[in-house]
C-alpha cells in the first residue's frame, strides 16, 4: 500500500475546479459496508493511507455577512449560491492555510482555492490587500484566487462565524481525482468570531451525529460502479451542508447582531425538520 512521505499542503493541489457531488447519510455499520465496496474501484486518499481509519482531521473557519447572508441562501435552496472559507489541517504555525470559495451553479460544484502563510489569515480579514507575499505558490492563478476570495470578503462584508471540524475518511481514483469519496464523521460546529486558526473546541454542537456524511464527487460522467453502490446500499439523496446546519442548529441569534435577524424562529425549526436535524440546543432569548 502506498505511504505518505509528504505532508498534505506540501504536495501538489489537486482540488477539482468542477465536480458533481451527491450527499447521503449513512450509519457507521453502512459506512463500513460502503469502504470495503470502494476498494474494487479507487484506493485511500494519501493523507489517510498511514492513519487508523484511513482518516484525517479537517477545520474550517467560515466566513458571512452580519445578516448570514450564504447561511440563508441554503435555507431558501438557491440554486447559484457560494461559501466562504479559510481551512487548515493543524494548528502548526508553518503549514499553510487555504482560502477557498466553494460556489454551486445549479447541479455543478466550482471550487477556488489557494494556499497562504497562516500568519496572513489575520490581516487578510482584517481588510488588509491580497499581497503576493502572502502566497504559497507565486503561480498566477494562485494570485487570482486571493484575490476573488478578498473581494467577496469585501462585498459581503464577511467576518468570520464558525469553526467546523470533522474526520474525512477518502477514496480517489487511482492516478487522478476524478473520482473522489468521502466519509466525514464527528462534524462539530460551533461560533467562532476571530481568526485564530485552532484546532480545540470548547462546547461544539455536532448536526449529523451518529450519523456519517457520505458524499460521492465526480467530474463528467457518472460512473456506472457508483449507481451499482446506491442501489445495493438503498442509499436517499440527502443534503447535508455542514456550515448551514452547524449554524441552524447553534441558532442564528448566536452568530448575527440582534437587529439584522430576518426570519421568525418558527421557520429555523421547519429548516431542520425538512433536513432530518434535531432540534436547536439552548438558543439564547
């Protein structure tokens, strides 16, 4: 079996700039089932191959407006809609951090992304301009990325609002990432207004426990193994999105200024109920 040698931000970025992606939810004796299924067709992510379970942590700061309002595009299902995050894989001060905009336009996900020092992350949100120097990489399209992902901050006035976490457990088709499956379990979400990079969370909630978030990402065709998996597993589509639910469930009170609040309580319940989520915990008045 293959070994990492190489730290994950040190190898080449692979990230899709276009994929599909189908979500489900599956309990953990399912996810287990589904693992032994994938290895006829791809093989474990290289940043899990040496950890138990094939798996690694992933945080993510999320960025919104005072009015939350990427939150309330997935509340409302509109279908042209994009998050903005800063993700990392540590809290060591030398690895990188990667700005990313993860955008849907109908059924396609686009993704942009670039990798930046950490200790630029501070400054970038505070207003500060995109500088080369903040890059990893100095290739063009790095700079590109940086600097759609300011103006979007700038537009949206987007300050940060959570930190979620969770294990990915990943399979990619050999060779290439045109192929991808994940398993991400212990989503933790909770409120986050600075941008410390950390990795400890204090009193999280977690969305989807104990259930595990599969999601089935691909480019061009859908391959036919992949519709023999959701037949023999009688997998149901099932949206799973884990800032928007992370924020659903803190309550939105937690997150946005008193005055910007838009919606009555009794439709952040219904949001839940429809997307199969318990209901909020201790939603201050």
């Amino acid at each position: 079996m293959r070994q990492r040698h190489t730290p994950a931000w040190a190898v080449e970025d692979k990230v899709q700039l276009q994929r599909f992606e189908l979500k489900y939810r599956v309990d953990e004796d399912t996810a287990r089932a589904i693992r032994e299924f994938v290895r006829g067709y791809l093989e474990p992510d290289e940043y899990g191959v040496d950890k138990p379970n094939y798996s690694y942590r992933i945080h993510s700061l999320y960025l919104d407006s005072d009015d939350l309002r990427c939150f309330w595009d997935v509340f409302n299902s509109n279908k042209n809609r994009f998050k903005l995050r800063i993700r990392y894989y540590d809290d060591n001060p030398d690895t990188p951090a990667f700005c990313e905009i993860k955008r849907r336009v109908n059924e396609a996900i686009l993704k942009q992304r670039c990798a930046i020092r950490k200790d630029a992350v501070a400054p970038l949100l505070s207003g500060q301009l995109p500088d080369p120097s903040f890059l990893i990489s100095q290739k063009p399209h790095q700079l590109e990325a940086l600097q759609e992902f300011c103006r979007r901050i700038s537009d949206l006035n987007a300050k940060p609002r959570t930190h979620v976490s969770y294990l990915r457990e990943a399979w990619v088709s050999p060779g290439s990432n045109a192929v991808r499956i994940c398993l991400d379990r212990q989503v933790c979400s909770e409120p986050q207004s600075t941008p410390e990079l950390k990795t400890e969370m204090e009193n999280p909630v977690m969305p989807f426990e104990p259930e595990v978030i599969l999601e089935l990402k691909f480019t061009g065709r859908f391959p036919n193994w992949m519709g023999d998996l959701v037949r023999t597993f009688g997998l149901r589509q099932l949206s799973s999105a884990k800032y928007a639910d992370g924020v659903a469930l803190l309550g939105e009170r937690r997150l946005a200024p008193e005055s910007l609040l838009i919606l009555r309580d009794d439709l952040l319940e219904r949001y839940l109920q429809r997307r199969h989520l318990p209901g909020r915990l201790g939603q201050p008045a």
